[in-house]
C-alpha cells in the first residue's frame, strides 16, 4: 500500500522554494459580507464535458452519530477533536445533520454535501471525480468524511485547515454546490422558515454563515468509524482475521513500507489511524500532465493567500494536479497530496487523488514497481518493493480487514468485485521494474524558474 514517507526537511539546499508564503485560512475571510466567488476565469486545456446530477442521497442508519463505544475508537483523541468554540450539542448535530442531506443549499437545489459523500458508500461517491451543480466535474475524487476529524488539514491540499473551513468552500465553489456568496447560501436558507426556527433554537440568533458552517461540522465530527475486524483482533480476538491478512498487516509495517505514510511514527506500528499527517508526490499524473509547466501556471496565476482562488484552482482547472504546491509555493510540495486514511478503504474506490485506479490491486501495483520515472519530485520513499503476487494479495486482506462492523456486508461483495476485475485487468503491474533496482531520478527543472531569476538580475 502508500509508502511515501515525510518529504524531509533537508533537501538539497539547491532547490529552489518558489515564492514562499504562509497560507493562513480564517472564517473571516470566507463569511464576511458580500464575499463573492472569485470572479478568475480557470482554462483548462481541454473541453469540460458535463454529466448528469446523480440523486441526492437521503439519511439514514449508515448517517446516524457513532457511538464513542466501538471497539478501536482512541476516546480521548475524539474529544480532543471538538474545538472549544464549536462545542457537541445534540441540536447542533441534528441541525448539521439536516443540511448535509439537503440540495437547498446549493444554488439551484440539485446537489447537498452527500451527493459527494454518500453515507451507503462510506461517505464517498464511487466516482473517479465528484459531479456538482449543472453536472459539471470537478478535478479530484471524493475523500471520506468517515474520521476526517482526527485530520490536521482539509481536502487532498490541505488548504482547509478545519472542519469549518472545510464545509463551507463547496458552497461556493461553481463545480460543485454553485453558490455566487456565503450570503447568497445564507439568504435561501433565511426563507425557510423552518431553518429560522431551526437555527434561532439552535443558535439563539438569525441564520448566519459562521453557524451554518459550524453545524455541519459538528454533524461530520460524529462520524468516526471502528469496530472493525482489525480492531477486534487487536482487542485479543486472534480468530478475527484470517491468516493471510495477519501476513498483509506485517508486510505493511515491513517489506511493503506502508507504514512510511500510513503511520503516525515510522517506529511504532499504528493500529488506529493510519495517517502521517503529511503530504507526498506519489508519482500520479506526471505522465499524463506537464506538471512543471502546470506548477509555473499556479505560481504566476494563483495567489496562495486567496482561498476561494485556491479552490476553484484546485477544483476546476487543469492547475489542480500541481496539489499542495497551490497553497504553499513550495518546490517540494508540486504534486503532493495528502495521505488518505485507509479505514474502509476497500469500499471507498476509486483511489488517489484523481481515481485513477480501479482497485487496491492496482494501488499496490502503482508501489510496488515504484512509481514515478519521469517525477522530478517524486517522494524519497517510493522505490520497487519486489512484492509477488501472494505478498499483494496478503496486504489487500489486511485492508479489507480495516472495513467497520456496519459495511461488513458491502465490503464482502467489494472485495469479490475487485479481485475478480485483478485477475483480468492489471494496468499497472510492471513485474520488471518491481523486482529491479531504484531508478535515477531527473532533477527538478522548471524553466519559469530561470526565467524569473533572470528578470531578477536585471
């Protein structure tokens, strides 16, 4: 599986960092008064094709709260989760709850938050990418809103740094809820009369985006998911899983390097949330796209301290591939993403960031001949594994074990469905290059690099 470790801090000193800047995100700057979308038309290099809406998906058992009592859930990290300015209430939940389900709040009431993040596919959508309002794409796959709470940063970027922040860039966003202002969501909710009563009950004033934003929010701070078959092995129950994933857990913290990316510490295994809290260039996309010519794009075109042009950047043009670079300016971050969790990663493809890949099968394939020839930035991790087939097909029953108690039944048919499409369609199992030596790797060369430190001199 992922086995991208922390880009270090000591690269070369000879790398240029691009126009370094911090990227502050503040719910100022995305409520205040008149706020419109930024009005930068994003071209892409081809014609955006639209799709039909898919129907909203409606709430219901698998959308519940979840219990602190599952068996894996880190209690003290869940509380820990809850900012002291948006604190739990149940009212505040139902209402977030509520408006997650509801396409009123988009422009023009076709698309809600779980159209994307469908609770029958653990919160996700099952598309390579997302469809929002007038069945226009976007530019990434959907991530899980399942423990999205113990995440550090928001969206495969990270340019959200919070639940709050994280929940109101969709609204706005003309490929995904279309709303032209914060204010504009504010006002077709305000003519409701149910959500006035709602949000005064709530909330004791008039409906305001601050609010709106904090109870969906507190809605998506109640789905944490556990009570997995992993987690109940790890709880003693040694019949939990089977033999072959017992094999797949060790090779993940071991041979498969897994555990670079997919752990809190490299030197103790992590059983619980699978994340480093970091971000790599795993080698997905360079092929297709000039990455370097797309980073220069972002550096002149996109202002880093402009969320709303961040995001439309990373939703809705060609400049998305480019990933972190677009919120940092930083050489090491062009291309990198963020390390997806992988509780219920079996029933969440397609995976990546773009949803290139079909199958966990052709995950562990992109790793194991180590990805990412023509990558300048490539993680320093990433490098052929020499895993055989059993060895592969070991680390995907381990994850399948990762799958919670209530998608046990969908997760049974998802891993059938995947295996069966691995024995016949393996795009990117290269056998060679898995079992050779580390390539070299080109050096990073961006040409508008030299260009401005041409203007420069002069």
């Amino acid at each position: 599986m992922p086995v991208m470790n922390s880009q270090k801090n000591n690269m070369s000193t000879n790398r240029r960092n691009l126009a370094l800047s911090a990227f502050a995100v503040g719910l100022v700057v995305l409520y205040s008064r008149g706020m419109k979308a930024s009005n930068r038309t994003l071209q892409s290099t081809t014609a955006v094709q639209t799709h039909q809406v898919p129907p909203i998906p409606a709430s219901g058992t698998l959308a519940s709260p979840k219990s602190l009592e599952q068996i894996g859930v880190p209690v003290a990290a869940t509380r820990e989760a809850v900012p002291a300015d948006n604190p739990q209430t149940p009212g505040k939940i139902a209402l977030g709850e509520k408006l997650f389900f509801d396409g009123r709040l988009s422009v023009d009431g076709t698309v809600a938050c779980s159209t994307c993040h469908d609770p029958a596919r653990a919160f996700t959508d099952g598309r390579s990418v997302s469809i929002g309002v007038k069945g226009r794409p976007g530019q990434r796959n959907s991530p899980t809103i399942l423990n999205a709470l113990y995440n550090n940063a928001q969206f495969w970027d990270g340019r959200a740094q919070t639940l709050e922040d994280q929940a109101a860039l969709p609204i706005t966003n003309p490929s995904e809820m279309g709303q032209p202002s914060m204010d504009a969501a504010v006002a077709q909710l305000g003519a409701l009369p149910e959500y006035v009563q709602e949000f005064r009950a709530v909330f004791g004033r008039t409906i305001n985006g601050t609010d709106l934003v904090r109870a969906i929010a507190s809605y998506e701070r109640t789905q944490f998911s556990f009570d997995s078959s992993f987690d109940h092995y790890m709880a003693g129950d040694k019949a939990a899983i089977s033999d072959s994933a017992k094999r797949g857990w060790d090779l993940f913290n071991t041979k498969a390097r897994c555990n670079k990316c997919h752990a809190l510490s490299e030197d103790q295994r992590d059983p619980t949330f699978f994340i480093d809290k970091d971000f790599h260039n795993i080698g997905v996309g360079m092929v297709r796209h000039n990455v370097a010519a797309l980073a220069c794009k972002g550096e002149e075109e996109i202002d880093s301290g402009k969320i709303l042009d961040v995001d439309q950047a990373a939703i809705q043009a060609e400049t998305s591939v480019v990933g972190r670079f677009l919120v940092t300016k930083q050489e090491k971050d062009i291309a990198s993403f963020k390390t997806p969790g992988l509780r219920n990663v079996l029933i969440t493809a397609p995976y990546f960031h773009d949803g290139s890949q079909a199958t966990l099968w052709d995950v562990i394939d992109h790793y194991n001949h180590g990805d990412g020839l023509k990558d300048p930035w490539l993680d320093e991790d990433i490098e052929p594994l020499a895993l055989n087939e059993s060895e592969i097909d070991d680390i995907v029953d381990f994850l399948a074990t990762l799958t919670s108690s209530q998608y046990q039944q969908l997760g049974v048919k998802e891993l059938e469905r995947q295996r069966a499409l691995s024995r016949v369609n393996r795009p990117q199992r290269d056998t060679a290059r898995a079992f050779g030596p580390k390539p070299s790797e080109p050096k990073p060369s961006r040409s508008c690099v030299a260009a401005q430190a041409e203007t420069t001199r002069k």
